[in-house]
C-alpha cells in the first residue's frame, strides 16, 4: 500500500481477505470499510459506499436521480478529490464490474484517496496491485486452531494429540474460516474424530458465528458463493479438472477437459481463486495448477453431478497419462532422461489416479490399457526405487488377465502384452522375495512358462522387460543356470535388440561372473563392451552399473584405488539420475573399499552415511550389509557381544529379502569368527565347515571361498595346528589366483605365516605350502572337517 494507491487482495473464501485488509487499514487516519457482500444489483455498488462514509442518506435503487447532485458516483468524488482517505471495498467478486468502474473512475479524480479492495479476482483495473493471500503455514494454522479451541473448550491442550491438529489444518489447507469451522466442533468432537471425518467435510463444517455473514457460518456456502458466479463454461472445466490429481499443465488440462477455448477458462478459473498458478519448478517448464483439498472435494461433488460428464473426462485423463508414458519410456534409456524423469515424478499422483481407474473403477477398468501403462511404467518404477508400489500395481493388474489356468494362445493379439506383464511382476518382486518362502506347484510351473516364453531366441526376449528373463530364475529357488540364461540374453540381444539391451545385459552378466564361481572369463570384453555402449546411449543409470560392475572386479583383484574411482563416478551417476535404490549399496561399497585398504576413520564414517540413506530410501540389502561391515569393524576392537548383537540383526533384516549366496557366505563368515571369540577356534571351525559347503554349493565366487578358507587357517592356527594352517592358506592362494587378499585378512595371514614358517623351518614350511596347494575342494573340506573333529 505504500507504492499503490489500489492494492487488490485475493484468495479463495475463507482465507482471511477480510480481516488482513482491516488489520492493514488499522493504523490509517481515515480508513473508511464498506461491504458488498450484501448488494444483491452491481448499480448499488456507488450507493454502497456514499452510506458507508454516511455522506447522506443510503441512495436507494428505486430513486429516481433528479439532478447530477444525486449521483451518488459525483457526490463521492465531490468528497474524496480533497482529501487523504483508505476505502475498504470488502467482497468485490459478485460485482465485480461495477466495484472495478467505480474504483476507477475514484482514482482518477480523487488524488489522495488510496483503495484496498478484497475479491475472489482481480479489479483489473490499471496500476492494480494484486496481492494473493495465502494460505496459513502450519505453524500459524496450529496457533489458531489451538486459540479458537480454548474459546469453545476451555483448557483444551494442543499437545495431547499435535498429530491430529496438524491433519487437520493441512487438509483443510490453512484456510482460516475452515479451521476455526473445525475448531468450534470442539464442543462435540476430539481432534482425532474431526480429523477422520474430514471426507465429508462440507457437512462437518457447520455452525460457525452467527455474526458473520450467512455465508461465512458453514464451509459448503463459502464455496457454493464462488460457484454461482461461475459461467457455465467455468463449471464445466472444473468439473472436469477434478479428475486430475496433484496438478496439471495447460497441456493436460486442454487434453481432458471439453469446452473451447480452455486455456481463457483455466485463467478465469485461477483469477476467481478457484485454481492455484505456480511455476512448474526444476525441470518442469511452464505453469502448473492445483485446487485446494476443499475446492477439490467440492468440485468433485459437482462432477458427480453430471456423471456423464465427469466420466468422459475420466477416459480423456487416461488416455493423457498413457500418451505421456508411453513417450516418456524410451527416453528413460537415453541421455535425455533427466527432463523425463522429472515430470514423471511430477505427474505421479496423476499417473498413479489413472492406474487405480484402469484397474478399479467398474466402468473404466481395461486390461488393455492398464497393461500399456504399466509396462512403459516398469523401468520407471525401477530406476526411482518405486519397486514396491510398482509390484502392488502390477498384482492390481494380473487379476484383470485370464486365470494362469487357461492355456496361452501365442495367435491371441494379447499374448505377449499378458507375457510382459507377468514377467514384470516377477521381476519387481524378486529383490523382496522372503528367504526361505517355499515355491508350490503351481508358482513354479507359471514361473516356468514365463521363463520359457521368453528363454528362446525372439524380439520380445531383446528390448524391456523381456530382457530380464533370467531374473525369474529367482523365483525358482536358485541361480545355477543363470550364467547360462544370461549368455542366452546376450546373443539374443546381439541379434534382435538395440544396444541399450545389449549393454545392460552384458552388465548384468559381468556383475553375476564377479559374484560366482569360475566366471571371470571374459568379464573385461563385456565390461569395456558394455562402457563403450553406455556412453554412446547417454544413460546414467546403465553407466553407474556399469562402473560399480568395474569398481566391484577392481576391488576382488585387490586394486583399490581403481575400485574407489569407479564407485565414486558410480555413485555420482547414481546420485544424477535419482536411483536411489542404489545409491545407499554404493556408498556401503566405498566404506568396504575403505575398510579392505584398512582406513578404519573412512570406513566408519562411510557406513555413517550408507546406513542413513539405506533408511530414508527403504533399501534393505543395504542395510544388511552395513550391519555385516559393522560387525567385522566391531570384532576387530576385541566387542564381541556387539559383534554378535550386528551379526544378528543384519541377518535378520536379510530374510526380509532374497539375499545373493556371496552375502549369505559374508554373514557365515563373519558369523564363524564370533562363533570363535565366543566358544573357541574349533567351535568356529565346525560352523565354517557348514559356511564353505553352503558356498561351493551355490557357486560363490573364488575370492570368498578363498575368504573363508583363509579363516579355517587361522582357527587351525589358533587350535595349534600349524601345517594345517599353511596347508590352507596355500589352497586359499590358489583360488584367489590373481585376486589380492584385503588388508584386514592379510595382517592375519602374514602373521601366521611368518610364525609357521619360524615354528616348522622352511623345508617344512614349503612343503606343506606345495600340499596345500594341491588341495582340492573336498580336501579342504576334509582338513577342516578334522580341527572341527578334535573339538
């Protein structure tokens, strides 16, 4: 007001327009209220504001106007052109045309008056300032909640349920009549029941002052005034625009909604603060618009008003958001993903409204489109970390198929849409697969058809999700052809997909050669085949996998500060790209890269960071993982109850998924060396004995059946059984190959060497050395079946 001589506040009913403006005009000499709410005819509108500043008697309607002296208009400005005066116009929005032409023509004659004009839109009028009054932030909307409950309840305690207050002054999105409504349902209701009852809000909020206004007293009047001064085209798009939900763009609105011209009532609809503008944000140009929850739920009452109507907006809102996704899908495999990415996560509560139709609503629901949108959705899902909702919506979508019973027909036009679909949901589900859930019959044999759907050489099998066939080898209770389906993957790849397939399918194959036993043949072509296709297609998320896949082979041959350099830019990408699912399991490596170079300081705070991330993005492995490192770290400082208490509760977050047999021999291994500060070496030994056969079984890869074979030597070192102890620690040698022990395990290892070699001479020593490295895996087995025999 100190730069305008007309200031304009807006808002929707109910946000304090009112009482800002009267607070405002406070401290102003002449401050003058007039209230239009009452005024039935704009042509009262002059006559209004003569009785308010009671410059003679009302002018009524009916008069007949004799002379220019009885023009109300002219008596004002006869008043106000001499003099320094604030006119309050309180409740332009239902004349808004006479309120604007007269505060007009007042300003242009009457120099020292200023106007502060409360409306629903603005005067537009030249050189308004439009001020929106905002809703209350939570703090504010907390204090009046609480104030206007002492009122109707005196000695009412905000602190006995914050919770509830905070529902409900958030979901009545800080309008302040609407909290005060609540407030004053004090009297029958306790926070939590307002809070619960919020739904069907427009029949709890009643009974408000009966000082006010009449539309004031109840929130459902508040609203229905902004509705009736609405055009018919105006109510028509927002009816429609309820079918969206959490915002939408222009786009998106002239897509569903059906009168012409919808970008002119859109702009109606935000100027009568029945819709909110705002930028779009970070990589989402243009605007975006939103309804309040109260708006919304009102206009949503309408729409179903016209059923007919607010269906075909329904239908148009899907078909949108399939358009959107299935443009967007592609991209997320490029170096354009970022943007898309983005407004995906912008159009979330959108997309995720049009999955809850398509696979719920009994007119809307099709198995044709909700398949559509959660195939191209898939990838989305997985990259972002929305595993778990992605495989809710798809066991949402699996009812709408025909009964696994029913045979597959490969003419039927839906064959491979139902095929993708059930090879999607086995895919989402299999990192949370409770170890140990026993397979029946019936899931193994649909499994298997799946897996042979996708297993021979097709199209399908080579672009998304059929690449991911061999995932579904999970369900089946084990990984033991899994190198094989995935060499399958690769020439199947080779010869029918595009190099975005190829190279996460080679990516794959080299994080598998890395976890299993015998596979690093090959493992470099495929990584430097599989970096050379990431950086040609641009995509993070792929070049991230990529990088750990080289930083995880680094770290096994011992080259650590190779293997820190690719975690790092591994975990960068990640960070980039949002994969957040992933990004908690890389910081945990570079805290085990730390911890294997023996920088204990790092380590420590690298798990730090690991653990918080893996708790905010939900991502167990992760958290399993640091409670394993954790327990090394722990056990080394001579804590062995806290070793125990870490062990423990990392295996016990473990079963909460499908751990890979590499961590479950981790977790044995770490498990067998408290077992040994606990009961003694030969205790110890006798559960590695169990450990080692569990890993030679499931093919754990060399570097940690040579982990655990290097324990056994310490154990038999400790129990006194020196030539045993080199024996194994030569066979562990020869598996390692060119794989370099971590610091941690070679401090333990050199000094029993040096002590077996001072304590049996060096021609023993050697020999022993030349036995032990001839050894084959159930030798060594035997070797430490007999320390776990004398215990």
């Amino acid at each position: 007001m100190q730069g305008a001589r007309l200031v304009t506040l807006t808002g929707p009913g109910g946000s304090g327009k009112t009482r800002l403006a009267e607070e405002a005009a406070a401290a102003a000499p002449q401050a003058w209220l007039v209230e239009l709410a009452p005024l039935d005819d704009p042509r009262a509108v002059p006559g209004a504001v003569v009785s308010a500043l009671d410059l003679r008697e009302t002018v009524l309607l009916t008069n007949e106007l004799s002379s220019s002296h009885d023009d109300p208009t002219r008596l004002l400005i006869e008043h106000c052109a001499h003099r320094s005066l604030l006119l309050i116009l309180d409740n332009c929005e239902h004349v808004i045309d006479a309120a604007a032409e007269l505060t007009e023509t007042l300003l242009t004659h009457c120099p020292g008056l200023t106007i502060l004009a409360t409306s629903r839109e603005p005067l537009g009028v030249p050189g308004e300032s439009v001020r929106p009054v905002e809703p209350l932030p939570p703090d504010p909307a907390h204090r009046l909640f609480a104030e206007r409950a002492a009122a109707v309840r005196p000695g009412f305690d905000p602190s006995q349920d914050p919770q509830a207050i905070a529902e409900i002054c958030r979901r009545l999105d800080g309008l302040p009549l609407a909290i005060e409504l609540a407030a004053a349902r004090l009297r029958l209701l306790a926070p939590r029941q307002i809070a619960d009852r919020l739904d069907d809000r427009f029949r709890l909020l009643t009974g408000g002052s009966r000082t006010v206004l009449p539309r004031q007293q109840a929130l459902r009047a508040v609203v229905d005034w902004s509705w009736d001064l609405l055009d018919d085209r105006e109510r028509t798009v927002l009816r429609e625009v309820s079918v969206f939900a959490g915002g939408w763009d222009l786009e998106a609105a002239e897509a569903v909604c059906s009168p012409p011209d919808v970008a002119d009532a859109v702009g109606s609809l935000v100027d009568k603060s029945l819709l909110i503008a705002a930028p779009g944000g970070r990589g989402v140009p243009g605007m975006r618009y939103r309804m309040l929850e109260t708006i919304g739920e009102y206009a949503t009452e309408r729409a179903a008003e016209t059923p007919a109507l607010r269906l075909a907006a329904q239908r148009r809102h899907i078909a949108y958001v399939r358009a959107l996704v299935e443009a967007a899908d592609p991209m997320l495999r490029t170096g354009e993903q970022l943007p898309w990415i983005q407004r995906l996560e912008t159009e979330l509560d959108n997309i995720r409204a049009a999955l809850a139709r398509v696979t719920g609503a009994p007119d809307l629901a099709d198995e044709e489109t909700a398949i559509a949108l959660t195939l191209n959705l898939g990838w989305f899902w997985w990259l972002r970390n929305y595993r778990p909702e992605g495989s809710g919506w798809a066991e949402r979508v699996l009812v709408l198929l025909p009964d696994r019973a029913v045979p597959d027909d490969p003419a039927d036009p839906m064959y491979w849409p139902r095929m993708n679909m059930r090879l999607l949901a086995l895919f989402l589900t299999v990192e949370n697969r409770p170890q140990g859930l026993v397979i029946t019959d019936e899931e193994r044999a649909y499994v298997e058809r799946v897996r042979d759907a996708f297993s021979s050489p097709t199209p399908q099998g080579a672009r998304f999700p059929g690449i991911i066939w061999p995932f579904s080898l999970f369900h089946l209770g084990g990984v033991s052809d899994a190198r094989a389906a995935l060499d399958s993957a690769v020439v199947n790849c080779r010869r029918f997909g595009g190099e975005w397939e190829l190279g996460v399918t080679l990516m794959f194959r080299a994080h598998m050669a890395v976890d299993m036993h015998g596979n690093m043949r090959g493992l470099d072509d495929d990584l430097t085949e599989a970096l050379d296709i990431s950086r040609r297609v641009g995509d993070r998320w792929m070049r991230a996998q990529v990088c750990s896949a080289v930083g995880e082979a680094a770290m096994a041959r011992g080259r650590f500060d190779e293997a820190k350099e690719e975690y790092e830019e591994a975990l960068r990408l990640a960070y980039e790209v949002g994969a957040y699912a992933e990004s908690p399991f890389l910081t945990a490596r570079l805290a085990e890269i730390a911890y294997r170079s023996g920088d204990r300081e790092t380590a420590e705070k690298t798990l730090d960071v690991a653990s918080e991330e893996a708790e905010q993005y939900a991502v167990v492995d992760t958290t399993a993982f640091v409670g394993l490192l954790r327990a090394h770290l722990a056990l080394a400082d001579g804590e062995v109850a806290r070793a125990r208490d870490l062990c423990d509760g990392a295996r016990d977050v473990s079963k909460e998924g499908t751990p890979p047999p590499q961590f479950e021999a981790a977790l044995g291994l770490i498990d067998v060396r408290i077992t040994a500060a606990e009961a003694g070496p030969r205790v110890g030994l006798a559960l590695l004995l169990v450990v080692l056969r569990d890993a030679v079984a499931a093919s754990c890869a060399e570097a940690v059946t040579a982990s655990l074979v290097d324990a056994g030597a310490e154990l038999m070192a400790r129990s006194g059984d020196l030539p045993c102890a080199v024996r194994l620690f030569a066979a562990s040698d020869v598996l390692r190959d060119v794989q370099v022990r971590p610091m941690p395990e070679r401090a333990e290892y050199e000094a029993v060497s040096a002590g077996a070699r001072e304590a049996l001479g060096d021609v023993r020593y050697e020999a022993e050395r030349a036995a032990g490295a001839a050894l084959a895996h159930e030798e060594i087995l035997a070797e430490l079946a007999s320390g776990a025999d004398a215990a």
